[in-house]
C-alpha cells in the first residue's frame, strides 16, 4: 500500500487526475475489490494487470459507475466523487471502452456515436457528428466510415467506434477492458500507436489487461492486482517480465507440460479436400487435408479469423460442408450433425464455452451430461435417471475439482475455469476417439490452464486422437505432437514441434513463408 | 430509497411476493368498484357468498378454470422452449371445431364417440400449432406473428362453418350446427353445469405435462432449446423435431380445452366468441404466472377461473360490466410484473451503504 501513497504525486508535480483510496466491494460470498488504492497521471498509460477473477473489471466497473463501492473513495482533480452512474462517469471525464462492444448493429457509425450524446440536433444527428468522427479518426489514427453500417465492419474497426464514442464525448481518462482479446496482432499494434497519440494529446488511459508483453508495449506505470488486492504499483522501465509475472500469479510459474511419449497409433479422423463456407458466404476453410492418429495431440496454430472457427464447427458437425469428406475410423460422417458425431466418438470443448458449452441456468449435474443425457446409464428409454445423473455429477465435481456450491447450482454461477473443467470433464467421459479442443485454456488463470493441460494429455495418453486449436503459441508448443499452420482458410505448414519455435510460427501465422 | 440486487432467493419469498401481489391487485379491484358506485363490501361479500358457500357457485370457478389449466399448462411447456406460442385462442376453436365435426358427421356411436371427439380436438389443435413451429424450425418465421394470426384464420373458420356448410337445420336461422347426439355430451357432477371429466383432464394433463418436462430426456432438450439453442444443437438436440413435437402437445392441449367447452357445455359449435371467452388469450396469463411451470398452472388457472367467476357474480348480482373482468385480470398481471422486482430486488432505505 505504501506504493500507492508513494505514487501519488506525478512527473511535473501536477496532481494525478484520478485516486483511488482503499476501495472495496463485496459480492456475496466474494471480496472482489479489497481496500484498491492506486492513481492515474494525465498524459500516462497505466496498465491493470491481473489475471481472470483478480478484480480488475470490478474496479473498472465502479469508475465507470456501474457498481457502487462498500468502502473507500474516490478523487478526481483532487475532489472527491461519487459516481453512481456512467452517466456521471463521463462527466467527470471518465469514459469506457468494453470488452464487448454495445453497438447497434443496424445502424451506421455516426450513427452509434450520436447516440445519447449531448448538443446534437433532434433531427438527423449522425449527420452532425460525422465531420467530428472524420476528424477525431485523423488525429487519433482511427479511420472508419461515419456512413458505414456496424454490421458491415470488423472487430477491430468496431473498436475503434467504441473508442471514438468515449472521445467524441471530451473524457480525460478512457478506459479499455481487455482491449486486444478480440484484435489480430496487427491490429494490436495499431490500437497502441493510437493509445500513444491518446497520451501525447493529454490523456490519461487505464489499460486492462492479463497479458505481460502488452504491459510492456504500451504502459507507463502498471498496477498488478491479484485477489482483489493491489499488491504493487509501478513504474514499467524499473520492472521486468518476471518480476511482473511473479507478482500477477503469486506463485512460480508452472513447468511446461510434458512432450509426448509414446508413438502414435493409427488414423482416427480422416479430413479430405473440405471446403466450409462462413455465414457470411465465402470460403472460410478452402481444400484442408489432414489426419489425426490415436494417441496424439495435434496443434492448430493461427490467428483468429483464419477458418478456424469453421473448421471446428464442420468436424463436430455444426456446420455441413460444401466439398470433401470427413471420416471417423471407418464411417463416412460428412454432412451428419452433431448428434451423429458425438455418437462416433468425437468430442468438442468448443470456443466460446458459455455461448455453446454450457447451459448457464441449468444447473451444474445437468450440464455435465448435456450431451450423455439420451443415452444409458443416465436414460432408461424417454425417462431421465435423476439418480444416476446426480450420482455422476458428484463424481465428476471431486475428480475434476469443479468449485461450486453444489451440483444443482446454476452454471452461471461458476467461474470461466470451473465451467471449462466441467466442459472437459462431460466431453472426456465415456472416452471419446477424438477431441477437437478450442482455446481450452482462453482465459483461464495459470492454475487451471495446468489442470486443463494435465487433462488432454491423460486422453492422449489413453488412446484419443485431439486437435488443440488455440491462438496461444506456448500451449500450442508445449502439447503437440505435430503442428498445422492455418492462414486465410489454407494449412499452409506442418511442422514438428523441434522444428517450431514461436517465431517461426508467428511469421508462418502472419502469412509470412518462412 | 433505492433497489439492491439481491442473491438467489428461497421458495418461500418467491411464493409469497406474488401471492402478495395478487391480494394487491385484487384491493386495487374493489377499489375500482368502488369507482363504479358499487361498496367493496358489498361486492366482496357478493363474492364469496356467490362462489364459495355453496356448490354450485364452486363448480362455476371450476367450469372457468378447467379450459384455462388445459390450455395454460400447454403453454407452459411451449413457452420453456422459447415456442411463443399465442395461438391458444385459435388452437382451441380448431379443438372445438373437430370435437364437432366428428359428434355430428363421423356417425361413431355410444361410448367411443366422446374419446374420438377429444382424440380429434388434440390433433386438430396440435397440428394448427405445428404449422407456425415448422415454419419456426425451418424457414425461421417468427412464431408470435404466425401463432396470433392464425387465430383470426380460426375464427373465421369457425365462422363460416356455423354460418355455411355446418348450419344446423334445427336452428331456425340462428349461426349455429345442430346440437350434438347425446352420447357427445360429458357428464355433470350432479346438481352444477360442471362437466367433472374436464377437471380431471386438466389435472392429468397438467402433471404429465411437467412429468414431460422435468423427468424425460425430450423435456431435457425442451429446456436446453429453450434455455440456449446454441447450445440444445451443440448437444445434439433436434430442434425441427423437439419444437414439432411441443406444437403438438401445446396446442393439443389447447384443443382438448375447446373440447370440453362444446362436449361440456355448448352441444353444439357456435360462434367463437361464445365458445372461447378469450381462453386462449387468458392462458398466457395463467402459464406466465405459473413460472412455465405445467403443474403450477393448475392453480394459477384456478386463480383466474376465480377472477373470471367473481365477474360473472358481480354482473349478476350488482350489475357490475362484464368488461370488469378484463380489468381485473390486466391488474393481477400488473402486479404480478411489478412484483417481480421485489424477487430481484431488495429495497434499502436512507443511506447509501447496503
């Protein structure tokens, strides 16, 4: 806490624009934010880093308005406010730009900014605005169409809607939540140039973010949350990867998990010439071959965007293919759905766990047999064995370690590393052939990524065929056995993991041939 | 003052905010009578003298509730699998429609033709249903405009049979068929218009609804449907099938409401107005308040079989308007909603700390 005291005063002996002081907010069950003390400079980056359930989006949620602390204050050009709304944030100059966007998709660009903003015209505002959109972009360095309907637009220019919607509104401090989850790298490093604009025309920007290297690439100051509490506020040039990392985890950092050992079997999912079109029409997976044999673990490395999602949904049969064939073992599964695929063994932990993963209100026991619950033991003909269902769930819980108040506890309730336990623990059952695993450790705080990581190889080592979609290199290295490189719908490379390191795979992901 | 979330709430709260609810919109009711010159006493003691001293008073809240139970149970399960069913209206008069069809023109006999009516009146309602969820499951048009239209589609059918091809050649000009043979008509409980088959159907139905629902696997996929598509196609569940079959058994139940109205009742089918009452429309109500929940809809549509009888006491007995009825009921779902945010919500007053 004495560096937050310390800390009070910035360069230039000007006061920090924001403080604040010992706050804290309880959830039931839960302290989220305990006594948080930390400021924030005008004209600075600081970076909040912590990992999932460290309290970061509390605390940002109660300087946007959103909650109310327990405890505690907080000061803003050495008054001390009270904001109960973001209403009242934004006219203290504090403005967010979430992790999730809340555009109206249907409208334009200027359209979105006018919204609910103050002095535009009654009748056609977004006309109004778009000269300021045009040149916020300019200076900033964020182009994008005032004219351009939402829908129509990527993640990364959404963002930059969002962030032209905070400025357009005169704030000091911005905040972003999590900004690059949902950036390509390139667009990562074009969101920091911005933010270093931001802070050459004065502005202070909190920065929140889980990520090391980012801290690195674009904060001045960073404040390391972990549990809820601030265990340190410093300066980025006096401080170091691991001294952060350390700080963040609270623990050593885990060993990579072991190579694999034994030799794999023989060929249990068969990919020949697919094609799989996106939503939007195009190809989204173009001519990809592949196979995956008993007993390995196959890395699918890219950046999102690139066909994965498709891929995956076409080999769980979520989505039919329009050319080529998908075999498991013997059997001919293409175009089936995915009742048919999971009854031929093959195994999802899908990538957007709480949109497809899981039934958030319905309770823990019913969402580990979401996909057993038609089949015996947990059916005798139409009816459902509540007995078995519940006798299976309490295994489950104590074998995989899901914390939960109870089996009949809505999954809502849970934390994004419980519910992906639960994921693997339901997907892992019954021994499936294959696993088609997506960012099964997206998220999730080093502890639980280990146990995660510890689960796939148990299926590997049993026998099952897995492909280990996922953006982050690291796991990718660590677990494969064989590692495909995927660029705009296309496998573009093999490689063996001796053969791999992370900037080879990085040029190879950014379509660089390496 | 101000509103503080509040965590999960036990069952005992979440039973007594709408019972608390409730008794509010009905004090609200008096106080509207009041309005109309009429003493809440006086109206309040009309009431339960009416309905709860003597038998057939009784059997008259029963005769109301027993197509409301039917129909709202049915919706229950629709609704808990986001099927927006608003078609109940229009799925009991096509109930009501073949009920008849088979009492005077399928020449069945004796103690076979009132289970062949009600077996009709399930299909004839079921299958009105299920056209609007293909067209959901497979082309994705939206079901509240589908189901509500084809209530006026039903009305007019009713219409022109009553009025065209069906007239009866008994009924001296009136638009309405010929009454229905003797063997079509259920039988009362003795000394009340109840048709008594009827309450035992609703409550069968009613639980093997929420059997459906709670202990099979297709009511699993019903509530997984419901509760995340995404996630009901991820786990296997077959969604053009799943949703089929609630149509069917949605607005089956609907027809076996408009069943037992014109076996019970009626004896004839006659204008919709006449045989529905706005039934379809109320069991919206009755499957909102009973949380979707089959078995509970027994005693929300008890709740407004009561506040449709207590109407019928007050035109009778005060010369309360009927349309009373309508405002009453608009007021216990008023309260209803608005007690919802007590369940959500704790209210704190004065300072700012919770």
């Amino acid at each position: 806490m004495e560096e937050a005291e310390a800390s009070s005063r910035c360069p230039g002996s000007s006061p920090p624009f924001l403080e604040v002081r010992n706050v804290t907010k309880r959830f039931p069950g839960v302290v989220a934010n305990d006594r948080v003390s930390f400021s924030v400079c005008p004209g600075e980056v600081h970076a909040l880093l912590g990992e999932n359930g460290a309290g970061k989006s509390t605390l940002v949620s109660i300087l946007y308005g959103l909650l109310e602390p327990d405890e505690g204050e907080i000061v803003i050009r050495g008054q001390k406010v009270r904001i109960r709304s973001p209403k009242d944030a934004l006219e203290l100059g504090i403005g967010l730009v979430p992790q999730h966007f809340l555009l109206v998709k249907k409208h334009t660009v200027a359209e979105n900014v006018a919204l609910g903003l103050k002095g535009v015209p009654f009748f056609r505002p977004a006309r109004a605005v778009a000269p300021r959109i045009r040149e916020l972009g300019e200076r900033y360095g964020l182009p994008v169409d005032p004219d351009a309907y939402v829908w129509q637009l990527s993640a990364g220019e959404q963002q930059r809607v969002e962030i032209l919607k905070v400025l357009v509104r005169d704030v000091t401090l911005l905040m972003l939540d999590e900004p690059t989850s949902v950036l390509t790298p390139q667009e990562a490093r074009g969101l920091f140039e911005v933010l270093r604009r931001m802070k050459a025309e004065g502005h202070a920007v909190i920065f929140i973010t889980h990520k090391l290297e980012e801290v690195f690439a674009v904060a001045d100051r960073v404040t390391v949350l972990r549990r809820g509490r601030v265990v340190a506020s410093l300066s980025v040039r006096e401080t170091d990867p691991q001294t952060l990392a350390r700080l963040m985890v609270g623990e050593e950092l885990p060993e990579p998990a072991a190579r694999p050992a034994r030799t794999p079997g023989r060929e249990l999912l068969f990919v020949e010439d697919l094609w799989v079109r996106s939503d939007r029409g195009f190809y989204a997976v173009k001519d990809v071959s592949f196979t995956l044999r008993e007993g390995e673990v196959v890395g699918l490395a890219g950046v999102a965007g690139n066909g994965q999602s498709e891929l995956i949904e076409a080999l769980t049969g979520l989505r039919r293919p329009e050319r080529g064939w998908i075999r498991v073992g013997e059997r001919d599964l293409t175009g089936k759905d995915a009742r048919v695929f999971f009854e031929a063994g093959v195994a999802h932990v899908p990538e957007d766990r709480n949109r497809r993963g899981v039934v958030a209100t319905l309770s823990v026991a019913e969402n580990l047999v979401l996909r057993h619950y038609r089949y015996p033991p947990f059916a005798r003909g139409p009816v459902l064995d509540r007995r078995a269902v519940r006798r299976f769930a309490l295994e489950e819980v104590k074998r995989y370690d899901i914390r939960t108040p109870s089996i009949d506890a809505p999954v809502r309730l849970l934390s994004g590393g419980n519910v992906q336990k639960l994921i693997l623990a339901r997907e892992l059952y019954g021994e499936p052939k294959v696993l088609v695993a997506a960012h099964p450790t997206y998220g999730l705080d080093v502890a639980a990524a280990r146990q995660v990581h510890g689960r796939i190889l148990e299926a590997r080592d049993r026998g099952a065929a897995i492909l280990l979609v996922s953006e982050d290199l690291e796991e990718i290295l660590a677990l494969s056995s064989r590692i495909l490189v995927i660029f705009e719908g296309r496998i573009i490379a093999e490689l063996a993991p001796e053969e791999a390191s992370k900037e080879r795979l990085g040029m190879l992901m950014a379509g660089v041939a390496a | 003052m101000r509103l503080v979330p509040r965590g999960p709430v036990g069952p005992a709260l979440s039973l007594l905010v709408p019972l608390f609810s409730v008794l509010l919109a009905f004090a609200a009711s008096l106080l509207l009578l009041a309005l109309f010159g009429t003493s809440p006493r006086e109206a309040a003691v009309a009431v339960y003298q009416g309905l709860f001293t003597d038998l057939r008073g009784f059997s008259e809240l029963l005769r109301r509730a027993v197509p409301l139970v039917l129909a709202g149970a049915g919706l229950a399960l629709a609704f808990r699998a986001q099927f927006w069913n608003i078609g109940a209206e229009g799925q009991l008069l096509l109930g009501a429609v073949a009920a008849a069809g088979v009492a005077l023109f399928s020449g069945i006999e004796g103690g076979w033709l009132l289970p062949a009516m009600a077996l009709a009146a399930f299909l004839a309602g079921g299958l009105w249903a299920l056209l609007a969820a293909v067209l959901k499951a497979r082309l994705e048009v939206n079901d509240v405009i589908t189901t509500l239209m084809l209530n006026y589609v039903a009305v007019y059918l009713v219409e022109w049979l009553i009025h065209g091809p069906w007239k009866g050649k008994t009924a001296f000009g009136f638009a309405y068929t010929d009454r229905f043979p003797e063997a079509a008509s259920l039988p009362l409980f003795p000394g009340t218009a109840l048709a008594w088959p009827g309450v035992v159907l609703a409550v069968l139905l009613a639980g093997f609804f929420a059997w459906l629902l709670f202990a099979t696997t297709f009511g699993f996929e019903v509530r997984v449907l419901g509760e995340n598509p995404e996630a009901a196609r991820y786990a296997g569940v077959r969604a053009t099938v799943t949703l089929s079959l609630v149509a069917l058994f949605s607005g089956g139940a609907a027809g076996l409401a408009g069943f037992v109205e014109v076996a019970g009742t009626h004896h004839k089918l006659l204008s919709p107005l006449q045989i529905s009452l706005g039934y379809g429309y109320t069991a919206i109500i009755v499957a909102w308040l009973a949380r979707n929940h089959p078995l509970l809809a027994v005693l929300t549509g008890l709740l407004i079989g009561f506040v449709f009888a207590a109407g019928d006491v007050l035109k009778v007995a005060l010369m309360v308007p009927f349309q009373l009825v309508e405002v009453v009921n608009g007021l216990v779902l008023f309260f209803l909603i608005a007690g919802e945010v007590f369940l959500r919500y704790r209210v704190v007053f004065g300072g700012r700390r919770g």
